[in-house]
C-alpha cells in the first residue's frame, strides 16, 4: 500500500490517547514522531512498541544539545530504543554532532540524524541578537553547510526554507508545521503538503490537523484523490 510521505506527530495528551492513533494510522503514513510531549510521558515504551510493531518508522524529535560527551550517551542510551531518525540542534557545534555520528557508529545502528537548523519561532531580530546575523535564510544554509560537513544524515527545516536549501540534495529533508486542508490555529505561515514536497522536502511532519480529527482516514483519503497524479507517496 502507497503510503503519505509523512510523519505523524503523536502530541496527544496521553500515551493511551496517541497508541490509538497509531493503530488507526499505520497503513496510511510513513512514520510517527514522538516528541517531548511523548516520550516524558507514562507509557512511552508501551507507544514505542506499538509503533515497531507497526513497521512504520520511529522519529524520536528529542533535539539533543549539550556538550559532545553527553549527546553521545544519550545516543548511546537510546540504542536499546533504535530509533530510524533523531534530532539534535547543529547550534551544539561540531564536536557535539561528530560525537552523535560516532555513537551510531559504534552501536552499529541505522539512525539518521537530524539537526535542526533554527528554530522557526526565532526571527531576524532574535538571531541578530543570538548570531549577530539578521538574514535567517542566510544563517539557515550556514548551518546546512555545517551539517553537511560533519556527515549528519539530514536536516528539519521549514517549508519556508526548503527552496534555500535546494543545492543540499544529499541531506534527506523532513518539514514541521504541515497542513493538508487547514489554516485555522495559532502557526502563522502554513505550508501545504505537496508544496513542500514539491519544493524538496523527503517528508513532512503533520500533526493537529490529523490527531485531532475525528475522522482522520477520511481526510487522508480526501488529501490522496485532491493530489492523486502528484508525487507525494512512498511505500
Ligand atoms: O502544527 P502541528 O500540530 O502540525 O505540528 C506538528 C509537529 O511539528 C509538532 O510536534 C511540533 O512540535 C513540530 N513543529 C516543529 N517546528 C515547527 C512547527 C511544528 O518542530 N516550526
């Protein structure tokens, strides 16, 4: 079965609450993530088994920063788990995402990681303050040259940065913030789905608009005949 190039973002309240979605959305999606909400959580290995035995992918969205020797035992740590994607924020530096990349290495794991550029709650003026530099389109591609060059697997950015990030083509690519149909909650900029496929995302991340449905396969379905002939699914 073709499946939506996506993530699921499990934000639900309880962890009772989010296994449900993932029963109901497995055969539908790519993969779910399991963000702070989630994993701090009662019953997140219960959510996380549920998930591996869904055979869809785990995207543990934990953005690790701290110094290198911590960020590798953590990794080291989350191995048990072997999660198929994790973040860390580049702004830790390159010692700190050498150390992730040499965890994986040594635990012999397949995790792909991602390091967050800046985050999209952060505007010019925040990272002239923080970077001393106001383009943040400009200080977003520094960081996917930062990235590119210590070998991490990806990047999480936003649908507005995607079209910057064009030339970065061997990083897999995963956007937030996604809508299908929605417009109406608190995120200021909306990026649709297949824009940002369209524009060079490998996935995106949807998370309100579907957990809070209540008939989330039907919109799903809805999103799959609007865009039928379009290239927005994966096995
Ligand atoms: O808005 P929505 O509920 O679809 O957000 C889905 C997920 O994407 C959430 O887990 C949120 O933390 C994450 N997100 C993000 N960066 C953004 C917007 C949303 O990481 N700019």
């Amino acid at each position: 079965m073709k499946k939506l190039k996506s993530f699921i973002a499990l934000d639900l309240k309880s962890n009772t609450q989010n296994i449900t979605i993932v029963k109901k959305l497995h055969r539908h999606v790519y993969g779910f993530k399991v963000g702070y909400r989630s994993f701090y959580n009662n019953r997140s290995n219960e959510l996380i088994s549920e998930i591996k035995k869904s055979k869809c992918k785990l995207f543990l969205d934990l953005k690790l920063h701290d110094i290198p020797n911590t960020v590798k035992s953590a990794i080291d740590s989350l191995s048990k788990i072997n999660p198929d994607f994790i973040t860390l924020h580049i702004s830790g530096g390159n010692e700190m995402m050498k150390a992730a990349v040499s965890s994986i290495k040594k635990n012999k794991l397949k995790t792909k990681i991602l390091g967050v550029t800046l985050l999209t709650s952060l505007d010019g003026q925040d990272s002239e303050k923080i970077y001393k530099e106001r383009n943040t389109k400009k200080l977003v591609k520094k960081f996917a040259e930062i990235a590119k060059n210590v070998n991490i697997h990806g990047l999480i950015c936003s649908g507005d940065d995607l079209k910057v990030l064009r030339k970065f083509n061997k990083l897999i690519k995963i956007t937030p913030g996604i809508k299908m149909f929605a417009r109406n909650d608190d995120q200021k900029r909306v990026t649709f789905a297949h824009n940002a496929l369209q524009d060079g995302a490998s996935f995106v991340v949807i998370g309100r608009e579907l957990i809070e449905s209540k008939k989330p396969i039907d919109l799903l379905k809805k999103y799959g005949e609007q865009n039928k002939n379009k290239n927005l699914w994966t096995k």
